[in-house]
C-alpha cells in the first residue's frame, strides 16, 4: 500500500486520473438512477478517451482491488440487476455497466480475473433469458470479451453448457433478428478463433447444430464479404429455421 501512494502522489496526471475515477465511481454509487447512468457514461467516455500514454496508468488502477472498474460494476449494478425484474431506469444502468465491463477486460487482461470472480459466466448467460433484445446482445458481447484468451474461463463457459444456451436462443424464431445473428457471430468466434477449446467447442457446435449448419456458420464470414458483420449470418439463421420445428 505503502508502494502504491507513493506511487499515486508521484505525477500530476496520475492524482488526476485517480480523482476523475473517484468522482465517476461515487456516482455509479449513488441512489438516484440518473447518478448512477452519468456516472457510467462517464467512465465509458473516461476509457474510450484514454490515450496511449495514460494506459499504463489506467492498468495500475486496475490492479488495485478497489480501483477495479470491473469489480465496482458487477457490485453495483451487474447482481442487483440480474436479481429482480428490469426497469426501463435499470436496463438502461445494466447495458451501460455491460459496455463498460467490455471495454475495461480489453484494455486490462487481469480484469477477466475480477469478473470470473463475480460468476460473470453464469450472470451473463443468466442475462440471456431476459426478453430485452439490447440486454441479449450487450451479454454476448460482454461474455465474448471476457472469455478471449482465458482458458479458465472457457471452460466454464462449457461446464455452464453455455454453447446450449447461446443456441437455444438463436432457434428462437421469436428472437430479435439483431438477438438471433449475434448468437450466429458469437458461436462463429468460438469455434474459429477461440484456439485454447476449439476442438471441444467445434464438437459440441456439431452436436447441438449438426455437421451441414456447422460448416455453413464457419463458411458465413467467407460467402458474405461484403455485408455487415452481424448481417454475414442472414442466411446460416434462414437453412437454421428449416431444420427448426
């Protein structure tokens, strides 16, 4: 601790950013919804702006357990909401505090550690029976920045038998179009660049989908170039929906 004031107090942009994260932290703690959605915002636009030579200064914060943007969101935000029915105030906290969890694990790797603390696997995948299609797909993305390059974290991903999940809802004929193709483009990402379970998660995309639809999603990327990310796996969900009662 003693290293770490030391540290703190050493440049003027380090005591800097530690206010700005203070005051944003002390908002998302706050009792009025609209604090707390400011306070999110702001962090947002806080990580989103950060350049190259203040990075290394967000990451020591980060390593700093109540510093830890990703422990401070899944506290306050993540649990309660996941543990009764949304609002519209609630989803609109939960799906600025998913963005931001998104954002933090990509920039500091150690977080996917704080956030496999907190059962983000299980709360995310939890996170997907909610019929809020802007919630679904803020989860997946979340999930997928988390599970990148965390062994660990895959596998609990299996043992959750999340790819079960992540599938049942994209048979959904009722889902959202933008619900069902982000699960179509989550799937692809694990069986193609997911490398540490590639082999397990290929087996199992086959058992859940079948060897014909398995290819088609691998081949998705390639057959559309030059449509939209998302918008590459139209017509995987379209031959998916002739196989689906």
């Amino acid at each position: 601790m003693e290293d770490y004031l030391a540290w703190l107090n050493s440049d003027r942009r380090i005591r800097e950013m530690h206010f700005q994260l203070s005051l944003y932290f002390a908002k998302v703690r706050g009792k009025p919804c609209s604090l707390r959605v400011q306070g999110l915002t702001d962090l947002i636009l806080f990580v989103k702006s950060l350049k190259e030579d203040d990075l290394k200064f967000f990451q020591r914060f980060q390593d700093v357990e109540d510093e830890n943007i990703c422990k401070m969101v899944f506290k306050e935000i993540v649990i309660p909401c996941n543990e009764g029915s949304l609002s519209v105030q609630s989803r609109q906290e939960l799906y600025l505090g998913l963005e931001l969890i998104q954002g933090v694990c990509l920039l500091h790797f150690p977080s996917k550690t704080v956030a496999a603390d907190h059962d983000a696997v299980k709360l995310l995948l939890e996170l997907l029976d909610k019929d809020y299609p802007q919630i679904q797909v803020a989860s997946l993305e979340c999930l997928l920045s988390i599970l990148v390059d965390k062994e660990d974290l895959q596998r609990n991903f299996r043992d959750s038998k999340g790819i079960d999940k992540v599938t049942s809802v994209l048979r959904q004929k009722t889902a959202k179009k933008e619900v069902r193709l982000k699960c179509a483009e989550f799937l692809f990402f694990l069986i193609r660049y997911f490398s540490g379970g590639m082999n397990d998660n290929r087996k199992k995309v086959i058992d859940v989908l079948g060897d014909r639809l398995t290819q088609l999603l691998t081949q998705s990327v390639q057959l559309n170039p030059t449509k939209e990310k998302g918008e590459k796996f139209e017509g995987f969900i379209r031959e998916l929906d002739k196989y689906t009662a």
